[in-house]
C-alpha cells in the first residue's frame, strides 16, 4: 500500500499521560500536514512540514503539543499532559509542494486518521 | 477573515434522486475549491477540485461541482444517488497553500 499510513488507529488514555501518533505520507510527497477533527467538524489545521522544516503552526497547537519531521519522511505529533478536549481524530495528510510557477495546489492526500479517547 | 460554509448538516435523499450539497466561500480572491469524501472510520478521498479554467468540474463517482465566482459558490451535485454514496462530504478552499474546511455535510441516502 502506498497511501498514507498513521498509527496507532486508536488510542485510549488517561489524562494527564502522554501520547505520540506517527504518520507516514507518500514516499515523494515533500509536504506533510496534520489536522484534527472533531465530530460533526470539518478537520482544523494544525501544522504542516515542507521536508523536515515545519512551516506553520495553528493557535490550535498549544505549547502541550509538538511535531517533527526530522528526515523529511515520517512525523510524530506528541500530546502532553493530555485533556478531555483533546479527544479527536488526528489525520495527517501529504502533498507535493504547490507549484510555484502555476500556483496550483496540488491534491492532500489524507491517512485513516488516529482517534484519541482521553478518560 | 476566509471561511467555508456548507448549508445543511445532514441531507436526506432517495436512492435515484439529485444530489446537491451545497458549498460557499468568503474570500476576495476566489480560492481553489476541493470536495472531500469521508465514509465511515476511513481517512478523506478527493471527489474533485476547481484550480483555473472551467468552471464544471467532474469527479469520481459521477459527482460534479460548478464554480460559480458571482455566487461565491461551488455546489456539489449527482444526478441519480446511489445507496453507496452515503458518507460526509466536505468542502473546502486553498487560501495561501492551506486549506480552510467547511463542517461537512452527512448525506443520506433512503431506499
């Protein structure tokens, strides 16, 4: 399968606790981008990486949550000190960088999403 | 500020009749415009996008979507529904490479 794979597909923790989520994009996708999604909601951005650099951050991203890329492959998106609001879906995405000449955003393509209970 | 609306949470069609699933955008410049499907407990799927050039776009799954710059709108549409096209479907635009997501619209198919 070469589509975008996240792991674990669940996750159920106590709060307080730490959690990571992985994300594997689409090996020549350059752009990496995480979102969560809460029901009934549309997905609310949260960062995205071009390569290993993360571009931008939403004030979503609070100082608990952090995200690397650190060989511009797979990402890690780590929750500390998790809450009850943080119960989500967290979907990643990949793309190819948009094009520079034409402007022309290139197709997200998202993984199955990892849902996080916290208790 | 950008924003994407999407008209109606939850509609509810009999299998064989048009399908419209309504989508606005608030910005000054017109955005590129997306539809995304999301079934059940699986990840998002591009229907279709709008970038430059016409205005009717076709999809997958004999969806297509009309941009229309006056109305600020791209409506998504499917002349005969079919029981499996059940799913969230949401839209969303590109301003400045990001994408700005509407709350989605459940569609219901009814035998």
């Amino acid at each position: 399968d070469t589509g975008v794979s996240q792991n674990p597909r669940h996750k159920i923790t106590k709060r307080g606790q730490n959690v990571t989520f992985r994300c594997d994009p689409i090996s020549e996708h350059n752009r990496l981008y995480w979102y969560r999604q809460t029901l009934g909601q549309g997905p609310e951005f949260l960062t995205y990486f071009q390569n290993e650099a993360q571009l931008e951050k939403s004030r979503l991203l609070s100082d608990r949550f952090s995200a690397e890329r650190p060989k511009g492959s797979f990402s890690t998106l780590e929750i500390q000190r998790t809450e009850q609001g943080d119960s989500a879906m967290y979907l990643c995405a990949s793309s190819l960088r948009p094009s520079l000449t034409s402007g022309v955003i290139n197709e997200q393509f998202f993984g199955p999403g990892t849902r996080l209970t916290v208790l | 500020a950008q924003s994407v609306t999407q008209l109606g949470s939850h509609v509810s069609v009999s299998e064989g009749a048009l399908v419209l699933l309504r989508c606005n955008y608030s910005s000054s410049v017109p955005p590129y415009l997306f539809w995304y499907v999301q079934y059940p407990n699986q990840g998002l799927q591009l229907l279709l996008k709008y970038t430059t050039g016409a205005t009717l776009v076709k999809g997958i799954n004999g969806f297509e979507a009309e941009f229309k710059k006056s109305e600020t709108s791209f409506h998504l549409t499917k002349p005969s529904a079919h029981m499996s096209d059940a799913a969230e479907y949401f839209c969303a635009a590109s301003f400045n490479y990001q994408l700005i997501w509407g709350a989605g619209t459940k569609l219901i198919i009814k035998p």
